[in-house]
C-alpha cells in the first residue's frame, strides 16, 4: 500500500493465551482528498480476531453503524494476482477514528485495547499539530492555500466555459431548425400541430393529454417537425405542424403495443404508471 509511510511504531498486546499480538499499524493515509492518519480494515480485523470472514464484518459494521465512504474510509483493490485465484481481494482503508469505534462496538478486551491504542495515537497527533508553527511552515502553508486557490478558480473558469458552450451549440442548433423551415402564415392541409393531435388521438383512442404528449416530444416515437407556421396571437411565436400520416401511424404502432391491464387500463413501457386507453372493439 502507497500510504504505509511514516508509519506509527507497532506495539504488542498480551490478551489471554494470545502473546506479542501487534497491533494495527497506523500510517499515513488519503480518504476523500485528505491525508490523514490511517489503519488497513484487514489488521483491525485481524486483531479482534472475529469469526466472520473479513468481506462480511466490513461491510456487516458500514452498514449497521453508518459509516461513510471517502469520510470515514476508502475502497480500493489491492494490485497484483490474488494468490487464491479469482478476482483481486477489496481492501478498506480506515481513518482511525472508525477503527476506534469498531473497537468500542467489538465489546471485548481486544477491542477496549485496540481503542486505547488509537485514543493515544490520536492524542499525540493533536499535541504535536499544537505547537506554534515555524515561519517557514506558516510560508508554506500560505504557498499551498494559494494553490488551492487557483486551482479552484482554474476549474470555475474550466466550467464557465463548457457552459457557455452549451449554450452556444443550443442557439445554433435553434437558428438551423428556424432556417431549415420556412415559417407559413396558416398549416398546410396535410400537417397539423399538437392541439389538433391531442384532440383526435382523444377522439380516437380516449387518450389524455400527458400520454399525447410524452409520445410526440419524449419518446423513441416522437415525429419529425414538418413545418413552422406564424402564430397569429403572439409575434415572433411559430407553432410547429407534423405530417398527419406519420402521426397517425406513430399512434396506430404504439396503441398496437400497449398491453392490457385491466377495464379500459394499459401499460406501455414509454408511460409511466396505467393509462386509459380505448381501442377498437372496446367500447
């Protein structure tokens, strides 16, 4: 493991028959972006010596006591082939803090000392992070906050720009759907735009407005804008009109796909939830 420097010396414990048990090692250690002091999940167990393989006391304690991903330890999977075969083994990292309450909720000798021994480790670290720092570190420190900084505003600036872009690539595909159709004053015979749609699936299938319009703008089926026609009620509006026999097929192929459910109930798998539906012979 990469963070096992500047690990804290190792002493042993004498619980019962068990003689010279070390103690976890604790090092140096990265958990959600911060160094911190660390403990491999593996020794912990190892040490309280439970009788659960060690994939299922992790997870059995993260999930009944909360602990959390990147805050209270890592996931990673150790490098190399696994000596038993099969895939490489997951390994967690924990800060000291979960492994000293893993100790506490062990409630065993070997977990009231492996507790003791990160409350000390933990105590040492706060009285040395205590001592007024030198100028040199406090430089450094500044050094380091500015980075920080400028990184930050870098990734801002990274992001601004990719949105501006969106934005951009929208207005231009916008102004390629107003060139590519010739705004009309009134719809042709052969198109027709959404109320009129929504009025004659209704006549001919009883289906709702909502259902209407999730197949004609969100769904694999939606159909293709056929024309753009000025509204006469708002300026610089255009209504779009889609070709009445591509609509009419659309809806005649999804009322063919729809699968009864019960009375005048059908699902369809672009509908969320029953929706009612009268084909013909139903009524």
């Amino acid at each position: 493991m990469d963070s096992q420097s500047n690990s804290t010396p190792v002493p042993t414990v004498q619980i019962g028959e068990e003689q010279n048990t070390p103690l976890p090692k604790v090092m140096d250690g990265n958990i959600g972006g911060h160094l911190v002091k660390a403990v491999d999940g593996r020794e912990v167990h190892r040490f309280l010596q439970s009788k659960k393989d060690y994939s299922s006391w992790m997870k059995d304690r993260i999930k009944k006591y909360g602990f959390v991903a990147n805050i209270d330890y890592v996931v990673f999977t150790q490098i190399g082939e696994n000596p038993s075969g099969g895939r490489p083994a997951t390994e967690y990292l924990l800060s000291i803090g979960m492994g000293k309450e893993l100790g506490m909720i062990d409630r065993s000798a070997r977990g009231r000392e492996i507790r003791k021994y990160f409350i000390a480790i933990e105590e040492r670290q706060n009285a040395q992070s205590a001592r007024p720092i030198s100028l040199a570190e406090m430089a450094l420190q500044n050094a380091q906050a500015l980075v920080d900084m400028e990184r930050r505003q870098a990734e801002q600036l990274t992001e601004l720009v990719a949105q501006r872009a969106d934005i951009t690539a929208a207005r231009e595909d916008i102004a390629e759907i107003k060139q590519a159709h010739t705004v009309l004053p009134k719809m042709p015979s052969d198109c027709e735009g959404i109320e009129r749609i929504r009025a004659r699936m209704n006549d001919l299938y009883k289906l709702s407005v909502p259902v209407v319009d999730k197949i004609m703008r969100d769904s694999p089926l939606a159909p293709t804008i056929r024309v753009l026609v000025r509204n006469p009620h708002a300026e610089g509006v255009h209504n779009a009109g889609f070709a009445k026999k591509e609509v009419s097929a659309i809806f005649k192929r999804f009322v063919s796909e729809c699968v009864h459910s019960a009375g005048k109930l059908y699902t369809h798998p672009y509908i969320v939830g029953r929706f009612q539906l009268v084909k013909g012979g139903d009524e």
